[in-house]
C-alpha cells in the first residue's frame, strides 16, 4: 500500500512552528547564570523534535541546522559546558534561521543561504571542541560511522516494535544510536526488533520512541550487561555484518546515499530500486527489499538465539501494558484536534442561525394558552436552555487565550531594549484571558506598535532613571483582564509619561484647535491624531508620526475604545477595551419611531427620563442635557436616520447615556424595547456600509434590526462638530 506524505505536511508545518515559539519562550526565559536542568533539556528536546520531525519528511535545510543546534545544547545540559549569553543570542538566531526555512517550504518566502552558513558557522564556533558536521543522510548508527565504545557495564534493552514503515525504524534507530549501540533484527512483516546498549536510563528510551510509536506498543525487555570482553566481541561481530551487508539498505559495491529529499528522503535506495528488489524475490525470502534474511545475519554474525534465561528481568510485556493501561492515557491521546478555522465559522454560523430560530419558536408559542399546550411550552423551555448551552459552548471553540499574542513580545522587547541602549523588564499578567480569535489576530499589529513606542518614548535611558531616582531597568507591563463582556488590554510603563506643554505645542503647530483649558484626557488623545509626532529625530524604530491613528482606527474598528492614563516622570498606561467576541454580543433593543435598534450594551452607562429644566438650547449648536452637574450633548437618533418620532421632546422619550473614546453622550429615543443577545450579521458583505451602523441582526419575529455604531454617531452627529459644546 503506498502511502501520500505529503498530506502530513501541513501537521508537520505548525507543529514545527508550535516548538520553535516554545523554544523562543523557554530561551528568553532561562536564567543564564544559574539554569534549570529541567529548562535546559525542554529546550533540548523541541529542537529534538523539530530535527526529528525534518528528517522524517525529508526537510534537509532544517534538520541540519537542528543537529548542529541539538549538539551544543546537549553538551550544555550535560554539563560539559557552561550557558552563556553568547549561546541564547546564538540559540534565538537559530530559532529565526529555522522560522524562515520552515516558511520557504510551507510558503514558498526566500531564504538567505547566507545568514544560514552564518549561524551555522557561529554554532560551531561555539561547540569549541565538539566535532560538529552535517547531518549524513545514512543512519546515525551506521558502522562506518561508529566511534569504538565501552558498553560494559551499560544497559541493554530489546525493543519489540509495532508494525512500522522501514523508514519510520530507520529514523528511530537513527536517534537511539545517539544515546549508545543499536541493532535491529527483523521479525515477521513489518516488525522489528532493536537490541540498545547504552548508560541512558529506560524513560529516556521511551521518551525518543514516543516521538514515532504509541509505547504501550511496544514490547521492552532489560537483558543482562555485557562485560568488556563480550561487547568487544559482539561489535566486531556486527561491524563485520554491517560492512558486509549495509544494513539491506545500500549496496556495498558503491556505498551512495540515496538523494535528501527524494523517495528514499536520504535513507534508502530510490522507491523503485527497491520495489524492483523486492519484486524479484518472494518477500520471506529477500526480508521485503530492506532486510537480508535473518538466517543470513544470524549466521554471519555468528549470533546463536537461545531462549532468554530466567533470571533476566522483565521490566514491560506487551501484553501486560495493554491490561494495565489507564483509560485516561486512551483519552488523553485524543484530547485534541486540528480544524481549520472555515469548519469553526461555518459552525458559528450554523449556532447563530439556530438561536434566531429558536427565539421565532419562542416568540410564536407566547400567544399559546400555557394550560392548552403545557407541555409544548415545556419542550420549547428545554430547547431554549439547550440551545443557549449549546451557543457558548460553539462560542468558546473560537475563544483563544491572550498568550497566543503575549507570547510574541518578550523576544522583541529583548532585541529593541538591546538596540536602544536600555534595560527593560517584562512582565505580562493574565495570559490565560480569552478573546475570540478573529480579534487576537486583529490586536497583535496596534499592541506591537504599543509596546515600540512603551521602550522607544516611554522608558528612559539608565543613566536618566538613576538622576530622577529609578532603577536602571525600567518596567513594562502587559496585562488583559475580563470586566464584564469586555477585555481590557494594558500596556503600561514605568517611564517619563506624557509631556503635555509639548504635546500641546506640537499639536498647534499640525493645526490642531486645542486650548489650554482642555483636560488631560483630552490632550493624552491629541496623539492619536494622522501625522502626530513629538519626536526630535525619525529613526527605524519611530518618529514619523504613522502608526498611533492607524492603532485607534483599528481598534475603535473592531468595537473596541482606547483610553490613556499618564503622570509625568511614572509612567503611561494605555488601555484597550474590546468586546469578548465579534459574533454574539448582549444588546438593548430601541425604538425610533416604527424602527427597532439593537445599542450595543457595552458603550450604555444609564438610562433616563430628563426633567424639562435639564435639557438646554444652545443657539445654532443644539441642545445639551445636565446629568449630575455635567452638561452632555444629546443626539436625537431620529435626525441622525431621517426617522418621524413618536416624541420630539427628551422629556416625553428617554435618553440613554453612552461613553466611548472617553466622551460621553446622551442618545435620545422613543422607548426602551428590552435586552437580549443578538447574532451579528455583516451587513456591508450582503448589502453596502452604512454610516452609524456596524451591523444587522434577525429579530424573533423574522424581521431585520440594525446594530448601532455608537463611536461613528458621536462623531458624525452636528453637536459634537463643533468644540464648543464642551466649553459649555
């Protein structure tokens, strides 16, 4: 049966992307003073992984860079030799070399051959003594390659493999030949067996098998060490046997690997050679075209198979492990999955059109009489809990945690600090937050240019924090947070803060109205004006005014505010509120004349009926409304659609007060219909963008109610056109 490859391709693609984050996570935080072993070995083993995982699939590029890579970092964990910065600066360009081969496969990007050789170079520089050389495409335990080693003294193990592709024991022998000796023996069809001499303890064995095999698979046997004088005499026995036969995989007349990358994926003799072989003869006979037949090695390695003695331990059978196996390691093997994100949309969508079905149901069976139909209410009770059970369960399937964008910064926190000349520590707080994952990758380009500007502007120099009293490293925090149906993100410093007189002065000079009675809060959003810069020179990390306006855009896009805090030499704190997910939200129903209006709860403060004293005419500029002592400016939704209301008077309707980019005002309508959860349609995608309008929802009744743009309406409404108001 052949088997097509490369439809594990793209499982091999994020997984290898998964363990060089995590080792870009575990590199920026050891401590290269005094490291954790336990650190040392997981960084260990995803570059292990990664190498493995090239190898398999035949990724030459990288997996020779991760067997140069895999080399000094098993030194260094073994004690052999010592951590230092120079290693991390030169493990994290690794990481970046391997990042950038990985998307010339997966993507087909370029990949600078010269920045390759460079850090492969640098690597073996750094490996000092290690005889560090390309990755040969023959086994690891091939005899031409072998070094004359002691194993008395050593362990050895019998390996009863599973039912696996040659090349699939090829590369496990590959690995295990690092830790000592390796022989393999065929069995029947398919299976093997490996006898492992070596001073590495059995969990370290199954650890490498686990990597290409369920262990509780396989069958392991400890057999009795060997003295110097038998392990001498069995490896000239089998170097005698490999020299002789290659393996069954080459042919010794002319001993060529088989080309990296093509059938063979620089194991084997090309796909067709080998059917050919195997062809030839009847597969008992010729060992399937792998092997030469067991007889023939037995023989010639002078090898005599006697019945293991009592006394030998045995430490797992087979068939015991399939007794014993926990039902949590059954379920564990499965407790995930991969699913592209179109089936996850396609399934929101579904739920989303289930809960408009059900509030329909709903809607037509409360003019039933509950008497009559008592237990078909029930059963649309029952439907409604389910389905709304059934909502966020969907719904939490697109929730990811905020450490997925966290975990991008501490490397560039670290690369910039070191450009600048500055020390900064940081620090991140409630990684595990959920946001849905349309907005996690929205937010990963403003918190970026956040974060930039936090060590650009915002921490100073070491010798200027020493004179104003601080630390030499400054602090810059990350934080997200549930508060209510929202998330706030803050990105806060310990820095020089906010210079107002030169915002101030800058802003003038860019023609911006500004006052010198305007509040801080109003100043601090002066930045996020188109062009708006405070900085003396244009470098590669900032100054050209292009990036605050295009964060505020962004967010305030995704329903999101902004909202800066600052205090002159301790800091700035920039936080970002976003609704928890873009499909679902909780919204109050309004009435505007004969149109219904769904406002999103998270800009509404209050609601209120004025009293007539409250609301005030001001000549040409509209009317405000005085709400415990502060005058707010009231935008009549009606004008704002072209509606006839029902009520023309504030005092007749109701006002509702709303807040977003730190402004507040009152949004006058007829009545209050209710409170309910709505399924967000994209209306621009089936119909065009309307202003003031981020949305459309399906009522119970079938009908079509539009979701309010609450930020666009402040902004477009004639009060808030002129300053004045405020002044007021």
């Amino acid at each position: 049966m052949t088997i097509d490859i490369s439809q594990f391709y793209q499982v091999f693609f994020d997984e290898a992307e998964e363990l060089l984050a995590e080792m870009e996570r575990l590199l920026l935080a050891v401590d290269v003073a005094s490291p954790d072993v336990e650190d040392l070995n997981a960084i260990f083993r995803t570059a292990h992984s990664v190498k493995g995982g090239a190898s398999t699939f035949g990724v030459t590029d990288m997996s020779e860079i991760t067997h140069v890579l895999e080399t000094l970092l098993d030194r260094i964990r073994k004690g052999e030799m010592a951590l230092t910065g120079e290693h991390v600066d030169a493990f994290l360009a690794a990481k970046d070399i391997l990042k950038m081969q990985l998307d010339g496969h997966r993507l087909g990007s370029a990949v600078d051959q010269d920045a390759v050789g460079d850090v492969r170079m640098m690597l073996q520089s750094l490996a000092q003594d290690v005889p560090v050389v390309a990755l040969a495409p023959v086994a690891a335990f091939n005899a031409a390659d072998a070094k004359v080693v002691d194993h008395s003294g050593g362990r050895r193990y019998r390996l009863e493999l599973p039912a696996m592709a040659h090349r699939e024991v090829q590369a496990l022998g590959e690995e295990l030949g690092l830790m000592g000796h390796v022989s393999i023996t065929p069995l029947d069809k398919d299976r093997n067996a490996m006898v492992v001499t070596t001073h590495e303890s059995l969990d370290d064995i199954i650890a490498i098998c686990s990597f290409v095999l369920n262990p509780d698979e396989m069958g392991v046997t400890e057999l009795p060490a060997l003295d110097a004088a038998q392990a001498h005499k069995e490896k000239t026995a089998r170097d005698q046997v490999e020299n002789d036969l290659g393996y069954g995989f080459f042919d010794t007349a002319d001993l060529k690997p088989a080309t990296a990358g093509g059938d063979g994926y620089g194991f084997f003799q090309p796909l067709d050679e080998i059917r050919a072989n195997a062809a030839a003869s009847s597969e008992d006979a010729q060992g399937y075209g792998f092997f030469q037949p067991v007889e023939q090695i037995r023989a010639a390695a002078g090898i005599v198979i006697e019945t293991p003695p009592e006394e030998e331990k045995k430490v797992v059978k087979k068939e015991e492990k399939e007794k014993d196996k926990a039902p949590a390691h059954a379920g564990a093997e499965s407790s995930s999955i991969r699913v592209s994100i179109e089936k996850v949309d396609q399934l929101i969508n579904l739920v989303g059109e289930l809960v408009i079905t059900q509030a329909m149901i709903e809607q037509r069976v409360d003019t039933l009489d509950p008497m009559v139909h008592q237990r078909l209410l029930a059963s649309v009770g029952q439907l409604t809990r389910n389905t709304r059970d059934l909502q966020e369960a969907v719904m939490s399937i697109r929730m990811m945690p905020m450490d997925f964008v966290f975990s991008r910064f501490p490397r560039m926190v670290r690369d910039l600090a070191h450009k600048l000349g500055k020390k900064v520590d940081f620090i991140t707080n409630g990684a595990a937050t959920e946001l849905d994952k349309g907005l996690i990758e929205r937010i990963v380009d403003p918190l970026t240019h956040l974060v930039r500007n936090s060590i650009d502007h915002g921490i100073e120099m070491p010798e200027v924090r020493r004179a104003g009293g601080k630390s030499d490293a400054g602090r810059l925090f990350l934080s997200a947070s549930h508060q209510g149906g929202n998330i706030i993100i803050e990105v806060s410093d310990d820095g020089g803060g906010l210079n107002r007189e030169r915002i101030l002065a800058k802003a003038q000079q860019n023609g911006l109205a500004v006052s010198d009675t305007m509040s801080d809060a109003e100043v601090w959003q002066l930045i996020f004006a188109p062009g708006f810069s405070t900085a003396d020179v244009v470098t590669d990390v900032s100054g050209r005014g292009v990036g605050m306006d295009v964060v505020k855009r962004n967010i305030t896009a995704m329903g999101g505010v902004v909202d800066i805090r600052s205090a002159k030499g301790f800091g700035t704190t920039i936080s970002i509120s976003l609704p928890l997910t873009l499909a679902i939200l909780d919204g109050m129903s309004i009435r505007v004349g004969d149109e219904v209006y769904i406002l999103p709860l998270g800009f509404v403060i209050e609601s209120l009926q004025p009293a007539p004293e409250d609301v005030k005419e001001i000549s040409g500029k509209g009317r405000v409304i005085k709400v415990r002592g502060e005058y707010l400016p009231l935008v009549p939704l009606y004008q704002m659609f072209d509606i006839t209301p029902r009520f023309d008077d504030p005092c007749q309707g109701i006002v509702i007060i709303v807040e977003t980019d730190g402004r507040k005002a009152g949004l006058f309508v007829d009545e209050l219909v209710g409170q309910q959860q709505v399924v967000v349609k994209n209306l621009e995608s089936n119909y065009r963008k309307v202003a003031g309008i981020s949305g459309a929802t399906i009522l119970g009744d079938g009908g079509v109610s539009l979701i309010l743009d609450v930020a666009a309406l402040i902004r477009s409404s004639r009060q808030l056109a002129d300053e004045s108001i405020f002044s007021s």
